[in-house]
C-alpha cells in the first residue's frame, strides 16, 4: 500500500458540510466548511456564478467593437466588449452564446471564430469565469431589440492600437476588456496560436446552472 502524498501542493481541502446562504436571478452565495492542512475547519464563502463569454469582434480595418454601458455598481458608463452571461436553458454552447450576445449587442455576425484567452474572474471567493472569443470576418445584421440597460447601449468602433492605449490611460477597466484588448494585440503579433472554440475549457462554472435547474424541477426550491 503506497502512502499519501504529503507536502506543500497536495492537500485535498476536502469540504465537510455546504450550506446555502442566498440564491438571486444571477448569483448564490454558500458556506463550505474546508478541511485546511493541519485538520482545521475554515469557512469558505463561494459566489456561484453563470460564467459567461465576450468577444473581441475586429473588422477588416482593425477596429474593434466595443460597447459604452451603463454598470450601476460602480455608477457610470465603461467602454466594454460585447458579453453576456451563460444562463440559456437548453445546453448553449459557449461559442453559441458568443454568437448571440454579439448579434443582440452589436447587430453584428461573424465567420470566422476562435478561442482568445479564459479567465477565472476572482477565484478568491467566486467560481465565475469567462471565454472571450476573438471573431473576424464580419457582416451586419438587422437592429435587434434592447431593453433595460442595454436600451441605452452605444457601440462604438475602436482601432486595436487606440484601444491598448486606452487601457494604460485607465480609459478602459473592465477586467474582460483589458485581457481581451492586450490578448488580440498579443495575438497580432503572434505570440501564440489560438484555440478551436472546441478547445477544453476546465473551469467552465456548472454549480449555479445545476442549482437553478433543480429548483426549477421542484417548485417549492427544495
């Protein structure tokens, strides 16, 4: 019989008991007790997340799409990428996701897609994370119809360099604008191929989904 591992790096942080602290439209909150090295018990709190999907969509000229959005966190309009939430029942992909939040937002399809960069947003105390897609080839489609916060949505066509520009000028901080901004301008000087939007995507979150779809099977949320 071999013995466990031990040392630094491989710890199981097994999770002795969960409960649920709030369940909203696009977010849970719930309290893991982890068991640390040493045999402590610590609470960890988790924001279960939808995940979701942006993309960098760059026409033939090398501007980028880009949305002005209204963020009432933070009160004020930022300059981001078209993106929207995982939260469609019925299995969408990411990449189909990808597809609809950029003809909803932008009125804009594209033939050509691939894999740019994923991120795991804060993995401090969420499991949330995103896909950002990098869509060339592109061609317009009829206006569609917005509402809420997104009836008051701008786009606006921004030059790749004047974009890079604008994140070292703090004129874009939206975290998803920055990595996909400097990620396609990495990309164009190739740094590194990119991904099939069949490429594996390991922290895709699935807790929030799976939650929902039990509550929306039973009624009564039990």
């Amino acid at each position: 019989m071999t013995d466990a591992p031990s040392g630094p790096g491989t710890h199981g942080f097994d999770v002795h008991d969960s409960r649920t602290v709030y369940t909203g439209a696009i977010l849970a909150l719930r309290v893991d007790d982890v068991e640390m090295p040493g045999g402590r018990i610590a609470e960890r709190e988790v924001v279960e997340h939808y995940g979701a999907v942006a993309v960098v969509a760059r026409d033939a000229q090398g501007r980028i799409a880009m949305v002005r959005q209204y963020r009432h966190p933070v009160g004020r309009r930022l300059l981001e990428l078209p993106a929207g939430l995982l939260d469609q029942s019925g299995g969408e992909s990411p990449v189909d996701a990808a597809r609809r939040e950029l003809a909803e937002e932008t009125d804009l399809a594209a033939g050509h897609w691939r894999v740019l960069v994923d991120l795991t947003l804060s993995p401090g105390f969420t499991d949330e994370a995103l896909r950002l897609y990098l869509a060339t080839d592109l061609t317009s489609l009829a206006a569609a119809e917005r509402t809420d916060e997104e009836a008051d949505m701008a786009v606006e066509w921004v030059h790749l360099d004047d974009a890079v520009a604008k994140v070292f000028a703090g004129e874009i901080v939206n975290a998803t604008a920055v990595a996909g901004v400097l990620a396609a301008a990495a990309a164009d000087r190739g740094a590194a191929p990119l991904r099939e939007v069949s490429a594996p995507w390991p922290d895709e979150p699935g807790a929030l989904r799976a939650r929902k779809a039990r509550e929306g099977s039973d009624p009564t949320g039990g």
